[in-house]
C-alpha cells in the first residue's frame, strides 16, 4: 500500500517538510494512518480544516496526548488557526477536562508558541470580572441550555447548590464568556472533548442538545465524529454516534 497523493498533499499542506521518523521505521502502519487520517475520513465530514484542527486539539487534550498535541498544534498553527484561538482551546478544556490534565498542555501550547517567536503573554480576552461573572454567565448559560442551571439552583439540596452557582459563574462565567471564540464553536469544542474523554455519556447527551440550540447541525456533529475516529478509536467514536442518534433521531422519509 502507498500513501495516497490525496494524503500526501494534505499532509504537506498542514506540515510542510516535515520528515516522520515513523516513516522511516514503521512504514506500514504510516501508509495506513495517513491514507485514512487525511484522504479517506475527509470524504465523509464537512468542517473547514481550521475547524477541523481545532476539534483536534481539543480532543488530544481531554485524551492526555501531549506529544501528538504539539504536533497537530504546529499544523494548525500552520494554517491558520491563531495563537489567541489555540490559548482558548486550552482555556475552554479547563472546565470539562480539569485543571490535573490541561496544565501540562498549557505549558506544552507556551512551548510551541515560544519556539515559533510569539510574545507571551497574549492579549486578554476576559469580558467579566468578579462582580459580574455571576450574572453573565448565567445570561450565557441560559442562551446555551435554557433553564438548566435556574433549575438546579430551585431544587437542588441547600449543600449542593454551590455546583450550579459554579456552572454559572466559572464554567460559563470565566470560560464561555471569553472572547477569541464564538459560543458555537466552544459548544463543538466541548462535544468534542467530552466523547474523547468517555464515560461522561449524560454531559454528551446535554451538549448534543446544546450544539443544537446554538445552531450546530447533526451534519456538523457527524462531522467532528468522523474527524476524530483515528485519534479516539471506534469504541468511544461509536458511543457518540449511538448518543448522537439518540438526542437527534434522523429524520424518516
């Protein structure tokens, strides 16, 4: 089997004489994953490839995969996806990842921006502070979910309502709040973490029905699915799409 001239030309576009040493000492098991990765898979989703790259990034993160993450952080770097955009992917990982797993990546992207003679820090993107996060968060929450934090706070436990005043003002507050990405494509970002990570089958069914009411299509769903098949596996990939089909039953003829 040779890698295809599709493959090879994708490749080249998102890595530019990059020479694999895997190439050279796993030649098989190359000509496999590239063939896939980047000619066959493409044929069946409809993200543009800064998309592409940034549900990318977002997955390789929620997965622990520091090393291909700085790799595919090059690449996307490569083609356009700009140094504000790949500090908000970490920063959007925080709240559905944890702080335990994203800090390392944090000082992976400082890594790979400093190699390529970016300043740091960058420009700030916040748009609260501590006396308003609440209050915008909760406004965002609401334009994402609708009243599912409103009812947490109404029925849950007087020792449990801290957790829904925390997705209002930190996860929604601090994150969702922030500017460098629009709220749609944080809602993929987060799909996209969220069925890399597995066992978190309730959050994936929420923010199935999020991407929805925030104007992310099944297609566009199918299509992040798809894209991440190689870096996740079938298993996980296969779990989402039964999820998928569940919140978003396809439409009978």
């Amino acid at each position: 089997m040779a890698i295809s001239k599709t493959a090879q030309q994708n490749h080249e576009h998102l890595f530019p004489g990059l020479v694999s040493t895997l190439k050279q000492t796993d030649p098989e098991f190359i000509e496999v994953f590239d063939n896939f990765t980047f000619d066959e898979i493409l044929k069946y989703q409809d993200l543009d490839l800064k998309l592409r790259m940034q549900v990318t990034l977002a997955s390789l993160i929620a997965m622990q995969c520091v090393n291909e993450y700085k790799a595919m952080l090059n690449g996307a770097l490569n083609i356009g996806v700009t140094p504000i955009e790949a500090k908000e992917i970490v920063y959007q990982a925080v709240p559905y990842a944890g702080l335990g797993k994203v800090f390392d990546f944090l000082h992976a992207t400082n890594e790979v921006l400093t190699e390529r003679g970016i300043k740091l820090p960058l420009e700030g993107q916040a748009t609260t502070d501590p006396d308003n996060r609440y209050e915008k968060g909760l406004a965002t929450v609401r334009g994402i979910v609708g009243d599912t934090v409103d009812n947490m706070l109404k029925t849950a436990p007087a020792s449990q309502k801290h957790f829904a005043t925390f997705l209002a003002d930190n996860c929604f507050g601090d994150f969702y709040t922030r500017n460098g990405l629009d709220v749609k494509t944080r809602e993929l970002l987060t799909f996209a973490m969220l069925i890399s990570m597995g066992g978190a089958d309730p959050q994936v069914k929420g923010h199935i029905a999020a991407n929805a009411n925030v104007g992310n299509s099944k297609e566009t769903l199918l299509s992040v699915v798809t894209v991440l098949l190689p870096f996740i596996g079938y298993p996980r990939s296969l779990t989402a799409l039964s999820l998928l089909n569940e919140v978003l039953p396809e439409k009978q003829a």
